[in-house]
C-alpha cells in the first residue's frame, strides 16, 4: 500500500507503480490530435485520467451527455480503482459533457 500512496503522490501513476513491481505498461503516445478541447476542468482531467490512460482514449469515445460522462466516470473509479476524489469526478463529468457532449 505504501508502494501505490508514494507513486501517486508522486504523480508517477501506474506505469511507475507496475514498474516498481517488476512488470511494464506501454501506454501509447498522445497524438496532436487528441490534445483535449480547452475549458474549465480540462487540466484536471488530463492529469487525472492521465494517469491511467492517454487523452487518446478520451477524445475517442463516443459524445455523450453529462449522464453518459458520469457512468464512464464511475465505471473508472468502481471497476478500475481511479484515484479521484468525488469533486475532482464530478468537475471531470462537467467537463466531459460540455466538451465532448452529444452537441459539440
């Protein structure tokens, strides 16, 4: 438990975590083109996501309304363990669902 606060706090995520303990994740590289769209909330969500995934992932899925937002949402802190706090999802959800809603 100590291994996965320290790597979090350091904001080294996952990838430094799986290689503290001798396995390797290969995220791919961010593209140009999946910068996210600017706004309030898009930093929180870069580093936030950011630590799992790339934006790729992100810009890729399909526009969804802030109720389609909030299960992916959930589904990434209940089934995949996301380190954020509520507000911090709840902020990311607004996000989500203004820049990448179903009328973007």
């Amino acid at each position: 438990m100590k291994l996965i606060l320290v790597a979090l706090v350091l904001g080294l995520g996952l990838p430094a975590l799986a290689a503290a303990e001798g396995k390797t994740i290969e995220q791919p590289p961010d593209h140009p083109y999946a910068a996210l769209s600017d706004g309030p909330g898009a930093q929180l969500t870069r580093n936030s996501c950011g630590i799992c995934h790339s934006t790729d992932y992100i810009v890729t899925q399909p526009r969804g309304d802030a109720k389609q937002w909030d299960a992916v949402v959930t589904k990434m802190l209940k089934v995949y363990g996301a380190p954020i706090s509520e507000a911090d999802a709840k902020a990311i959800i607004e996000y989500l669902a203004t820049a990448y809603g179903p009328s973007r």
